[in-house]
C-alpha cells in the first residue's frame, strides 16, 4: 500500500475522517433529550485530534459551542472556527489580565471564587460590556466551585450587578462517572447540585443553562442531562472506559462486538528504507537487540518525538501492507526499525499505520494504550502539535 502524499514535509501525519465523526455525532444527539445543547470538549488540542482542523470540522457537524480548559484554548476557537456565532465556554484556566480580552471578545468563563467574580465585574464595569460567565458549584469533586457557604453572596452579587455580568449557566462537575464505584458519591454530588439550583431560583427569574454531564455521565446517566452536555473523549470515537461501553451496550440491547462510535483518528507515516541483517547482528544501538535469523527490516521516521514511546522498543507493531510489523530495536528519537521479513513486497515509500486501520487489521488506541501501559487520553493528548492534521472523508 503505497502511501497518499501528504502536502506537509512531515514525516508521519494524522487523518480525521469527516464521516466518522458525523456518525459520532449522530449518534450522541440521538440520546440527546429535546433541546440539551452537546458542548464540544477540545481541551489539550482537540485530544491531540488538532484544533484548527477539527473546530471547522465540528461545525460543518452543527456543533457551535465549544469547551476550553484555557484562554491560549479560546483564541485558538476565535482564530479556526468559520461561524462567528459559535460560542466557547473557558473551564479553567484564564488570568485577570486575560479577562479584559474574554469579555471584549464574547468569551464565556467559568466563575469558582470570589476573587475572580469581583475581578469580572470590575471589568464589565469598565468596559461598559458584560462578562458572560457560568457560575461552579462545589459538589463534592473538591477541586474549583463555590462552597455552599457562599452561594447566596454570589448569587445576589450576580443579580445586583446586571450591566456587568450576563449569568450563560449554572454547572459542575461528576468525579468519576465512567466508575459505578463512584456511583454514590454522583447521587450526593447530584442532590447538592440541585439544592444549589433550588437556592439560586430564589434569586434568579431564569436560570439559561444548566450542565453536569461529560461523556460518561451523559453516556450512563440520562437523567442528569439538564440543558446542556460538555462531550470530550466520546465524539472522537472513544469510549470514556469499558465499564462506560458494557453499561450502554447492555442499556441499548446491543452485542458486545458491535460498537457505534467510530474512531476519527489515524495516524500514519511510511517506509524510509529497507535492508537484510543477518543472524546473529545487532539492530540499533547497543545490544538490545539479535536478529535471530538473517531478517529483513524497514526503518520508518517517526520516534519518541513524535509520540512513539521508548517503551515500544522490541514490544511495539505497526501495520505495513495490511500486516503487523514487530518494532525491532531501540525507539530512537526520530526513527524505528521493524520487522519486514515475513510481509513479502515491502518498499520505500509503502504506508505505515500506526494507530488505525490498514487491510483487515487494526491498531487501536486501546491496544497501542496496552503496549505502553497509557490511558487512551494520554496517548492522545501526548501526540505532539507540530504532526498535520488531515481531513479525510
């Protein structure tokens, strides 16, 4: 299989398929209730899928919200997306001197402390524009949110200060809804939630947005799914944990071997060169590794760089000509050696996959997870910016 060109100089590139991720889509607004808003969740690139080309991707989806841990996250939206009324909501991180640039820009932040509640309406106040904020309640997760001690300050705050502040939502955050051993501690997590609710309809004629649930809840738990979902792992084809996919399988009556979701992401690169070894030689530096048989190899450019991890060495495969290729040798910085010997016709140039499908076989992110002892999202979040994102049908 001879590889396509890509237009980059790269020496490995990703595709995100377009029809992939409308099925995902499809799927996850189909258990949509009426009128819950899905949140496109594309913290740490995109889950290494590439913001510039996966927020325009998402749109042509009919996504227009956007969920961000960081203001460098925000502008990224600003810059890539092609609908100018496509909101993006900062979930964590953003300065008060970034503030200025949320609120002249439309940008929605989450609100988690007292300080950096004053500090918006100081700036709505002297920008003469409203700071479009979600208010966190502290339910139980213990990480950012306002205490139940403080609810009604906050509140009355918001309330007396109409002109610089616009309240877009009420939310949280569930700890661990891909576990059922979490399961309890979501319901008391869930009623604090709905007594901060309670609360804040004492003060507030309406409340636009309420929203709790990232994938696994909204995957395990319909009835948390309020006006809105913030959905990360699952839109690119992922399930948030296995206990996540058993729970919906067994939900929906579905057989196990049948999964809904498809993957958006596969990366690959392509044979640099080939040579025989023979018995008895080493592969690579020092003696990691014999050949114990006169071997054919193929070197491929990609190395712990590029998010093929040291720990591959002599344990990892890539799929070349439909076939699985053992990694042979060290992982060196830029660059493999595999085993070609017994996959006839291999040359320069050919295709090599190293998550996806290629043939009849496939390296998932899960198995390339086994391989180097990584959850899907750290793998995922680890492949580094610089490799092209390639949008394919």
């Amino acid at each position: 299989m001879k590889k396509k060109i890509s237009e980059s100089l790269q020496p490995s590139y990703i595709e995100l398929s377009r029809s992939a991720l409308e099925e995902n889509f499809s799927f996850l607004k189909d258990r949509a209730k009426n009128g819950v808003r899905i949140s496109s969740v594309i913290k740490g690139n995109a889950y290494g899928h590439g913001i510039s080309a996966f927020i325009p991707l998402a749109e042509s989806c009919g996504i227009d919200h956007f969920s961000v841990f960081s203001a460098d996250e925000a502008a990224g939206v600003l810059k890539f997306r092609s609908n100018m009324n496509t909101d993006v909501m900062i979930m964590g991180m953003i300065r008060d001197s970034e503030l200025e640039w949320a609120v002249k820009n439309g940008i929605e932040f989450y609100l988690f402390e007292m300080e950096r509640l004053n500090r918006a309406i100081e700036v709505g106040g002297k920008l003469k524009m409203k700071a479009k904020v979600h208010l966190q309640i502290e339910s139980g997760m213990h990480r950012t949110g306002f205490e139940r001690k403080d609810w009604d300050e906050v509140f009355r705050k918001i309330k007396n200060h109409p002109d610089e502040i616009e309240l877009k939502g009420i939310c949280t955050h569930y700890a661990g809804a891909e576990s059922v051993a979490n399961f309890f501690r979501i319901q008391n997590q869930n009623k604090t939630f709905k007594e901060a609710l309670e609360s804040a309809g004492e003060v507030f004629e309406t409340i636009p947005s309420i929203h709790a649930s990232s994938s696994a809840a909204f995957l395990t738990m319909p009835d948390k799914q309020y006006d809105m979902v913030r959905i990360g792992i699952a839109q690119y084809g992922f399930w948030p944990s296995r206990e996540t996919y058993m729970h919906h399988a067994k939900a929906n009556e579905f057989d196990e071997d049948h999964d809904p979701l498809r993957r958006v992401m596969t990366w690959k690169s392509e044979v640099m060169s080939t040579k025989w070894v023979k018995a008895g030689d080493f592969i690579g530096y020092g003696n990691v590794y014999m050949a114990g048989r006169d071997m054919r190899i193929a070197t491929v450019p990609i190395g712990y760089t590029h998010g093929f991890g040291r720990n591959l060495t002599n344990s990892g495969y890539v799929l070349i000509r439909g076939e699985r290729a053992n990694v042979s040798g060290l992982v060196n910085m830029n660059m493999i050696t595999v085993d070609i010997t017994d996959i006839p016709g291999v040359e320069k140039g050919d295709e090599v996959v190293l998550i996806g499908h290629q043939g009849g076989d496939e390296i998932t992110v899960a198995s390339f997870g086994e391989m180097t002892n990584n959850l899907n999202y750290e793998i995922l979040t680890r492949l580094p910016a610089s490799i092209p994102r390639i949008v394919v049908d």
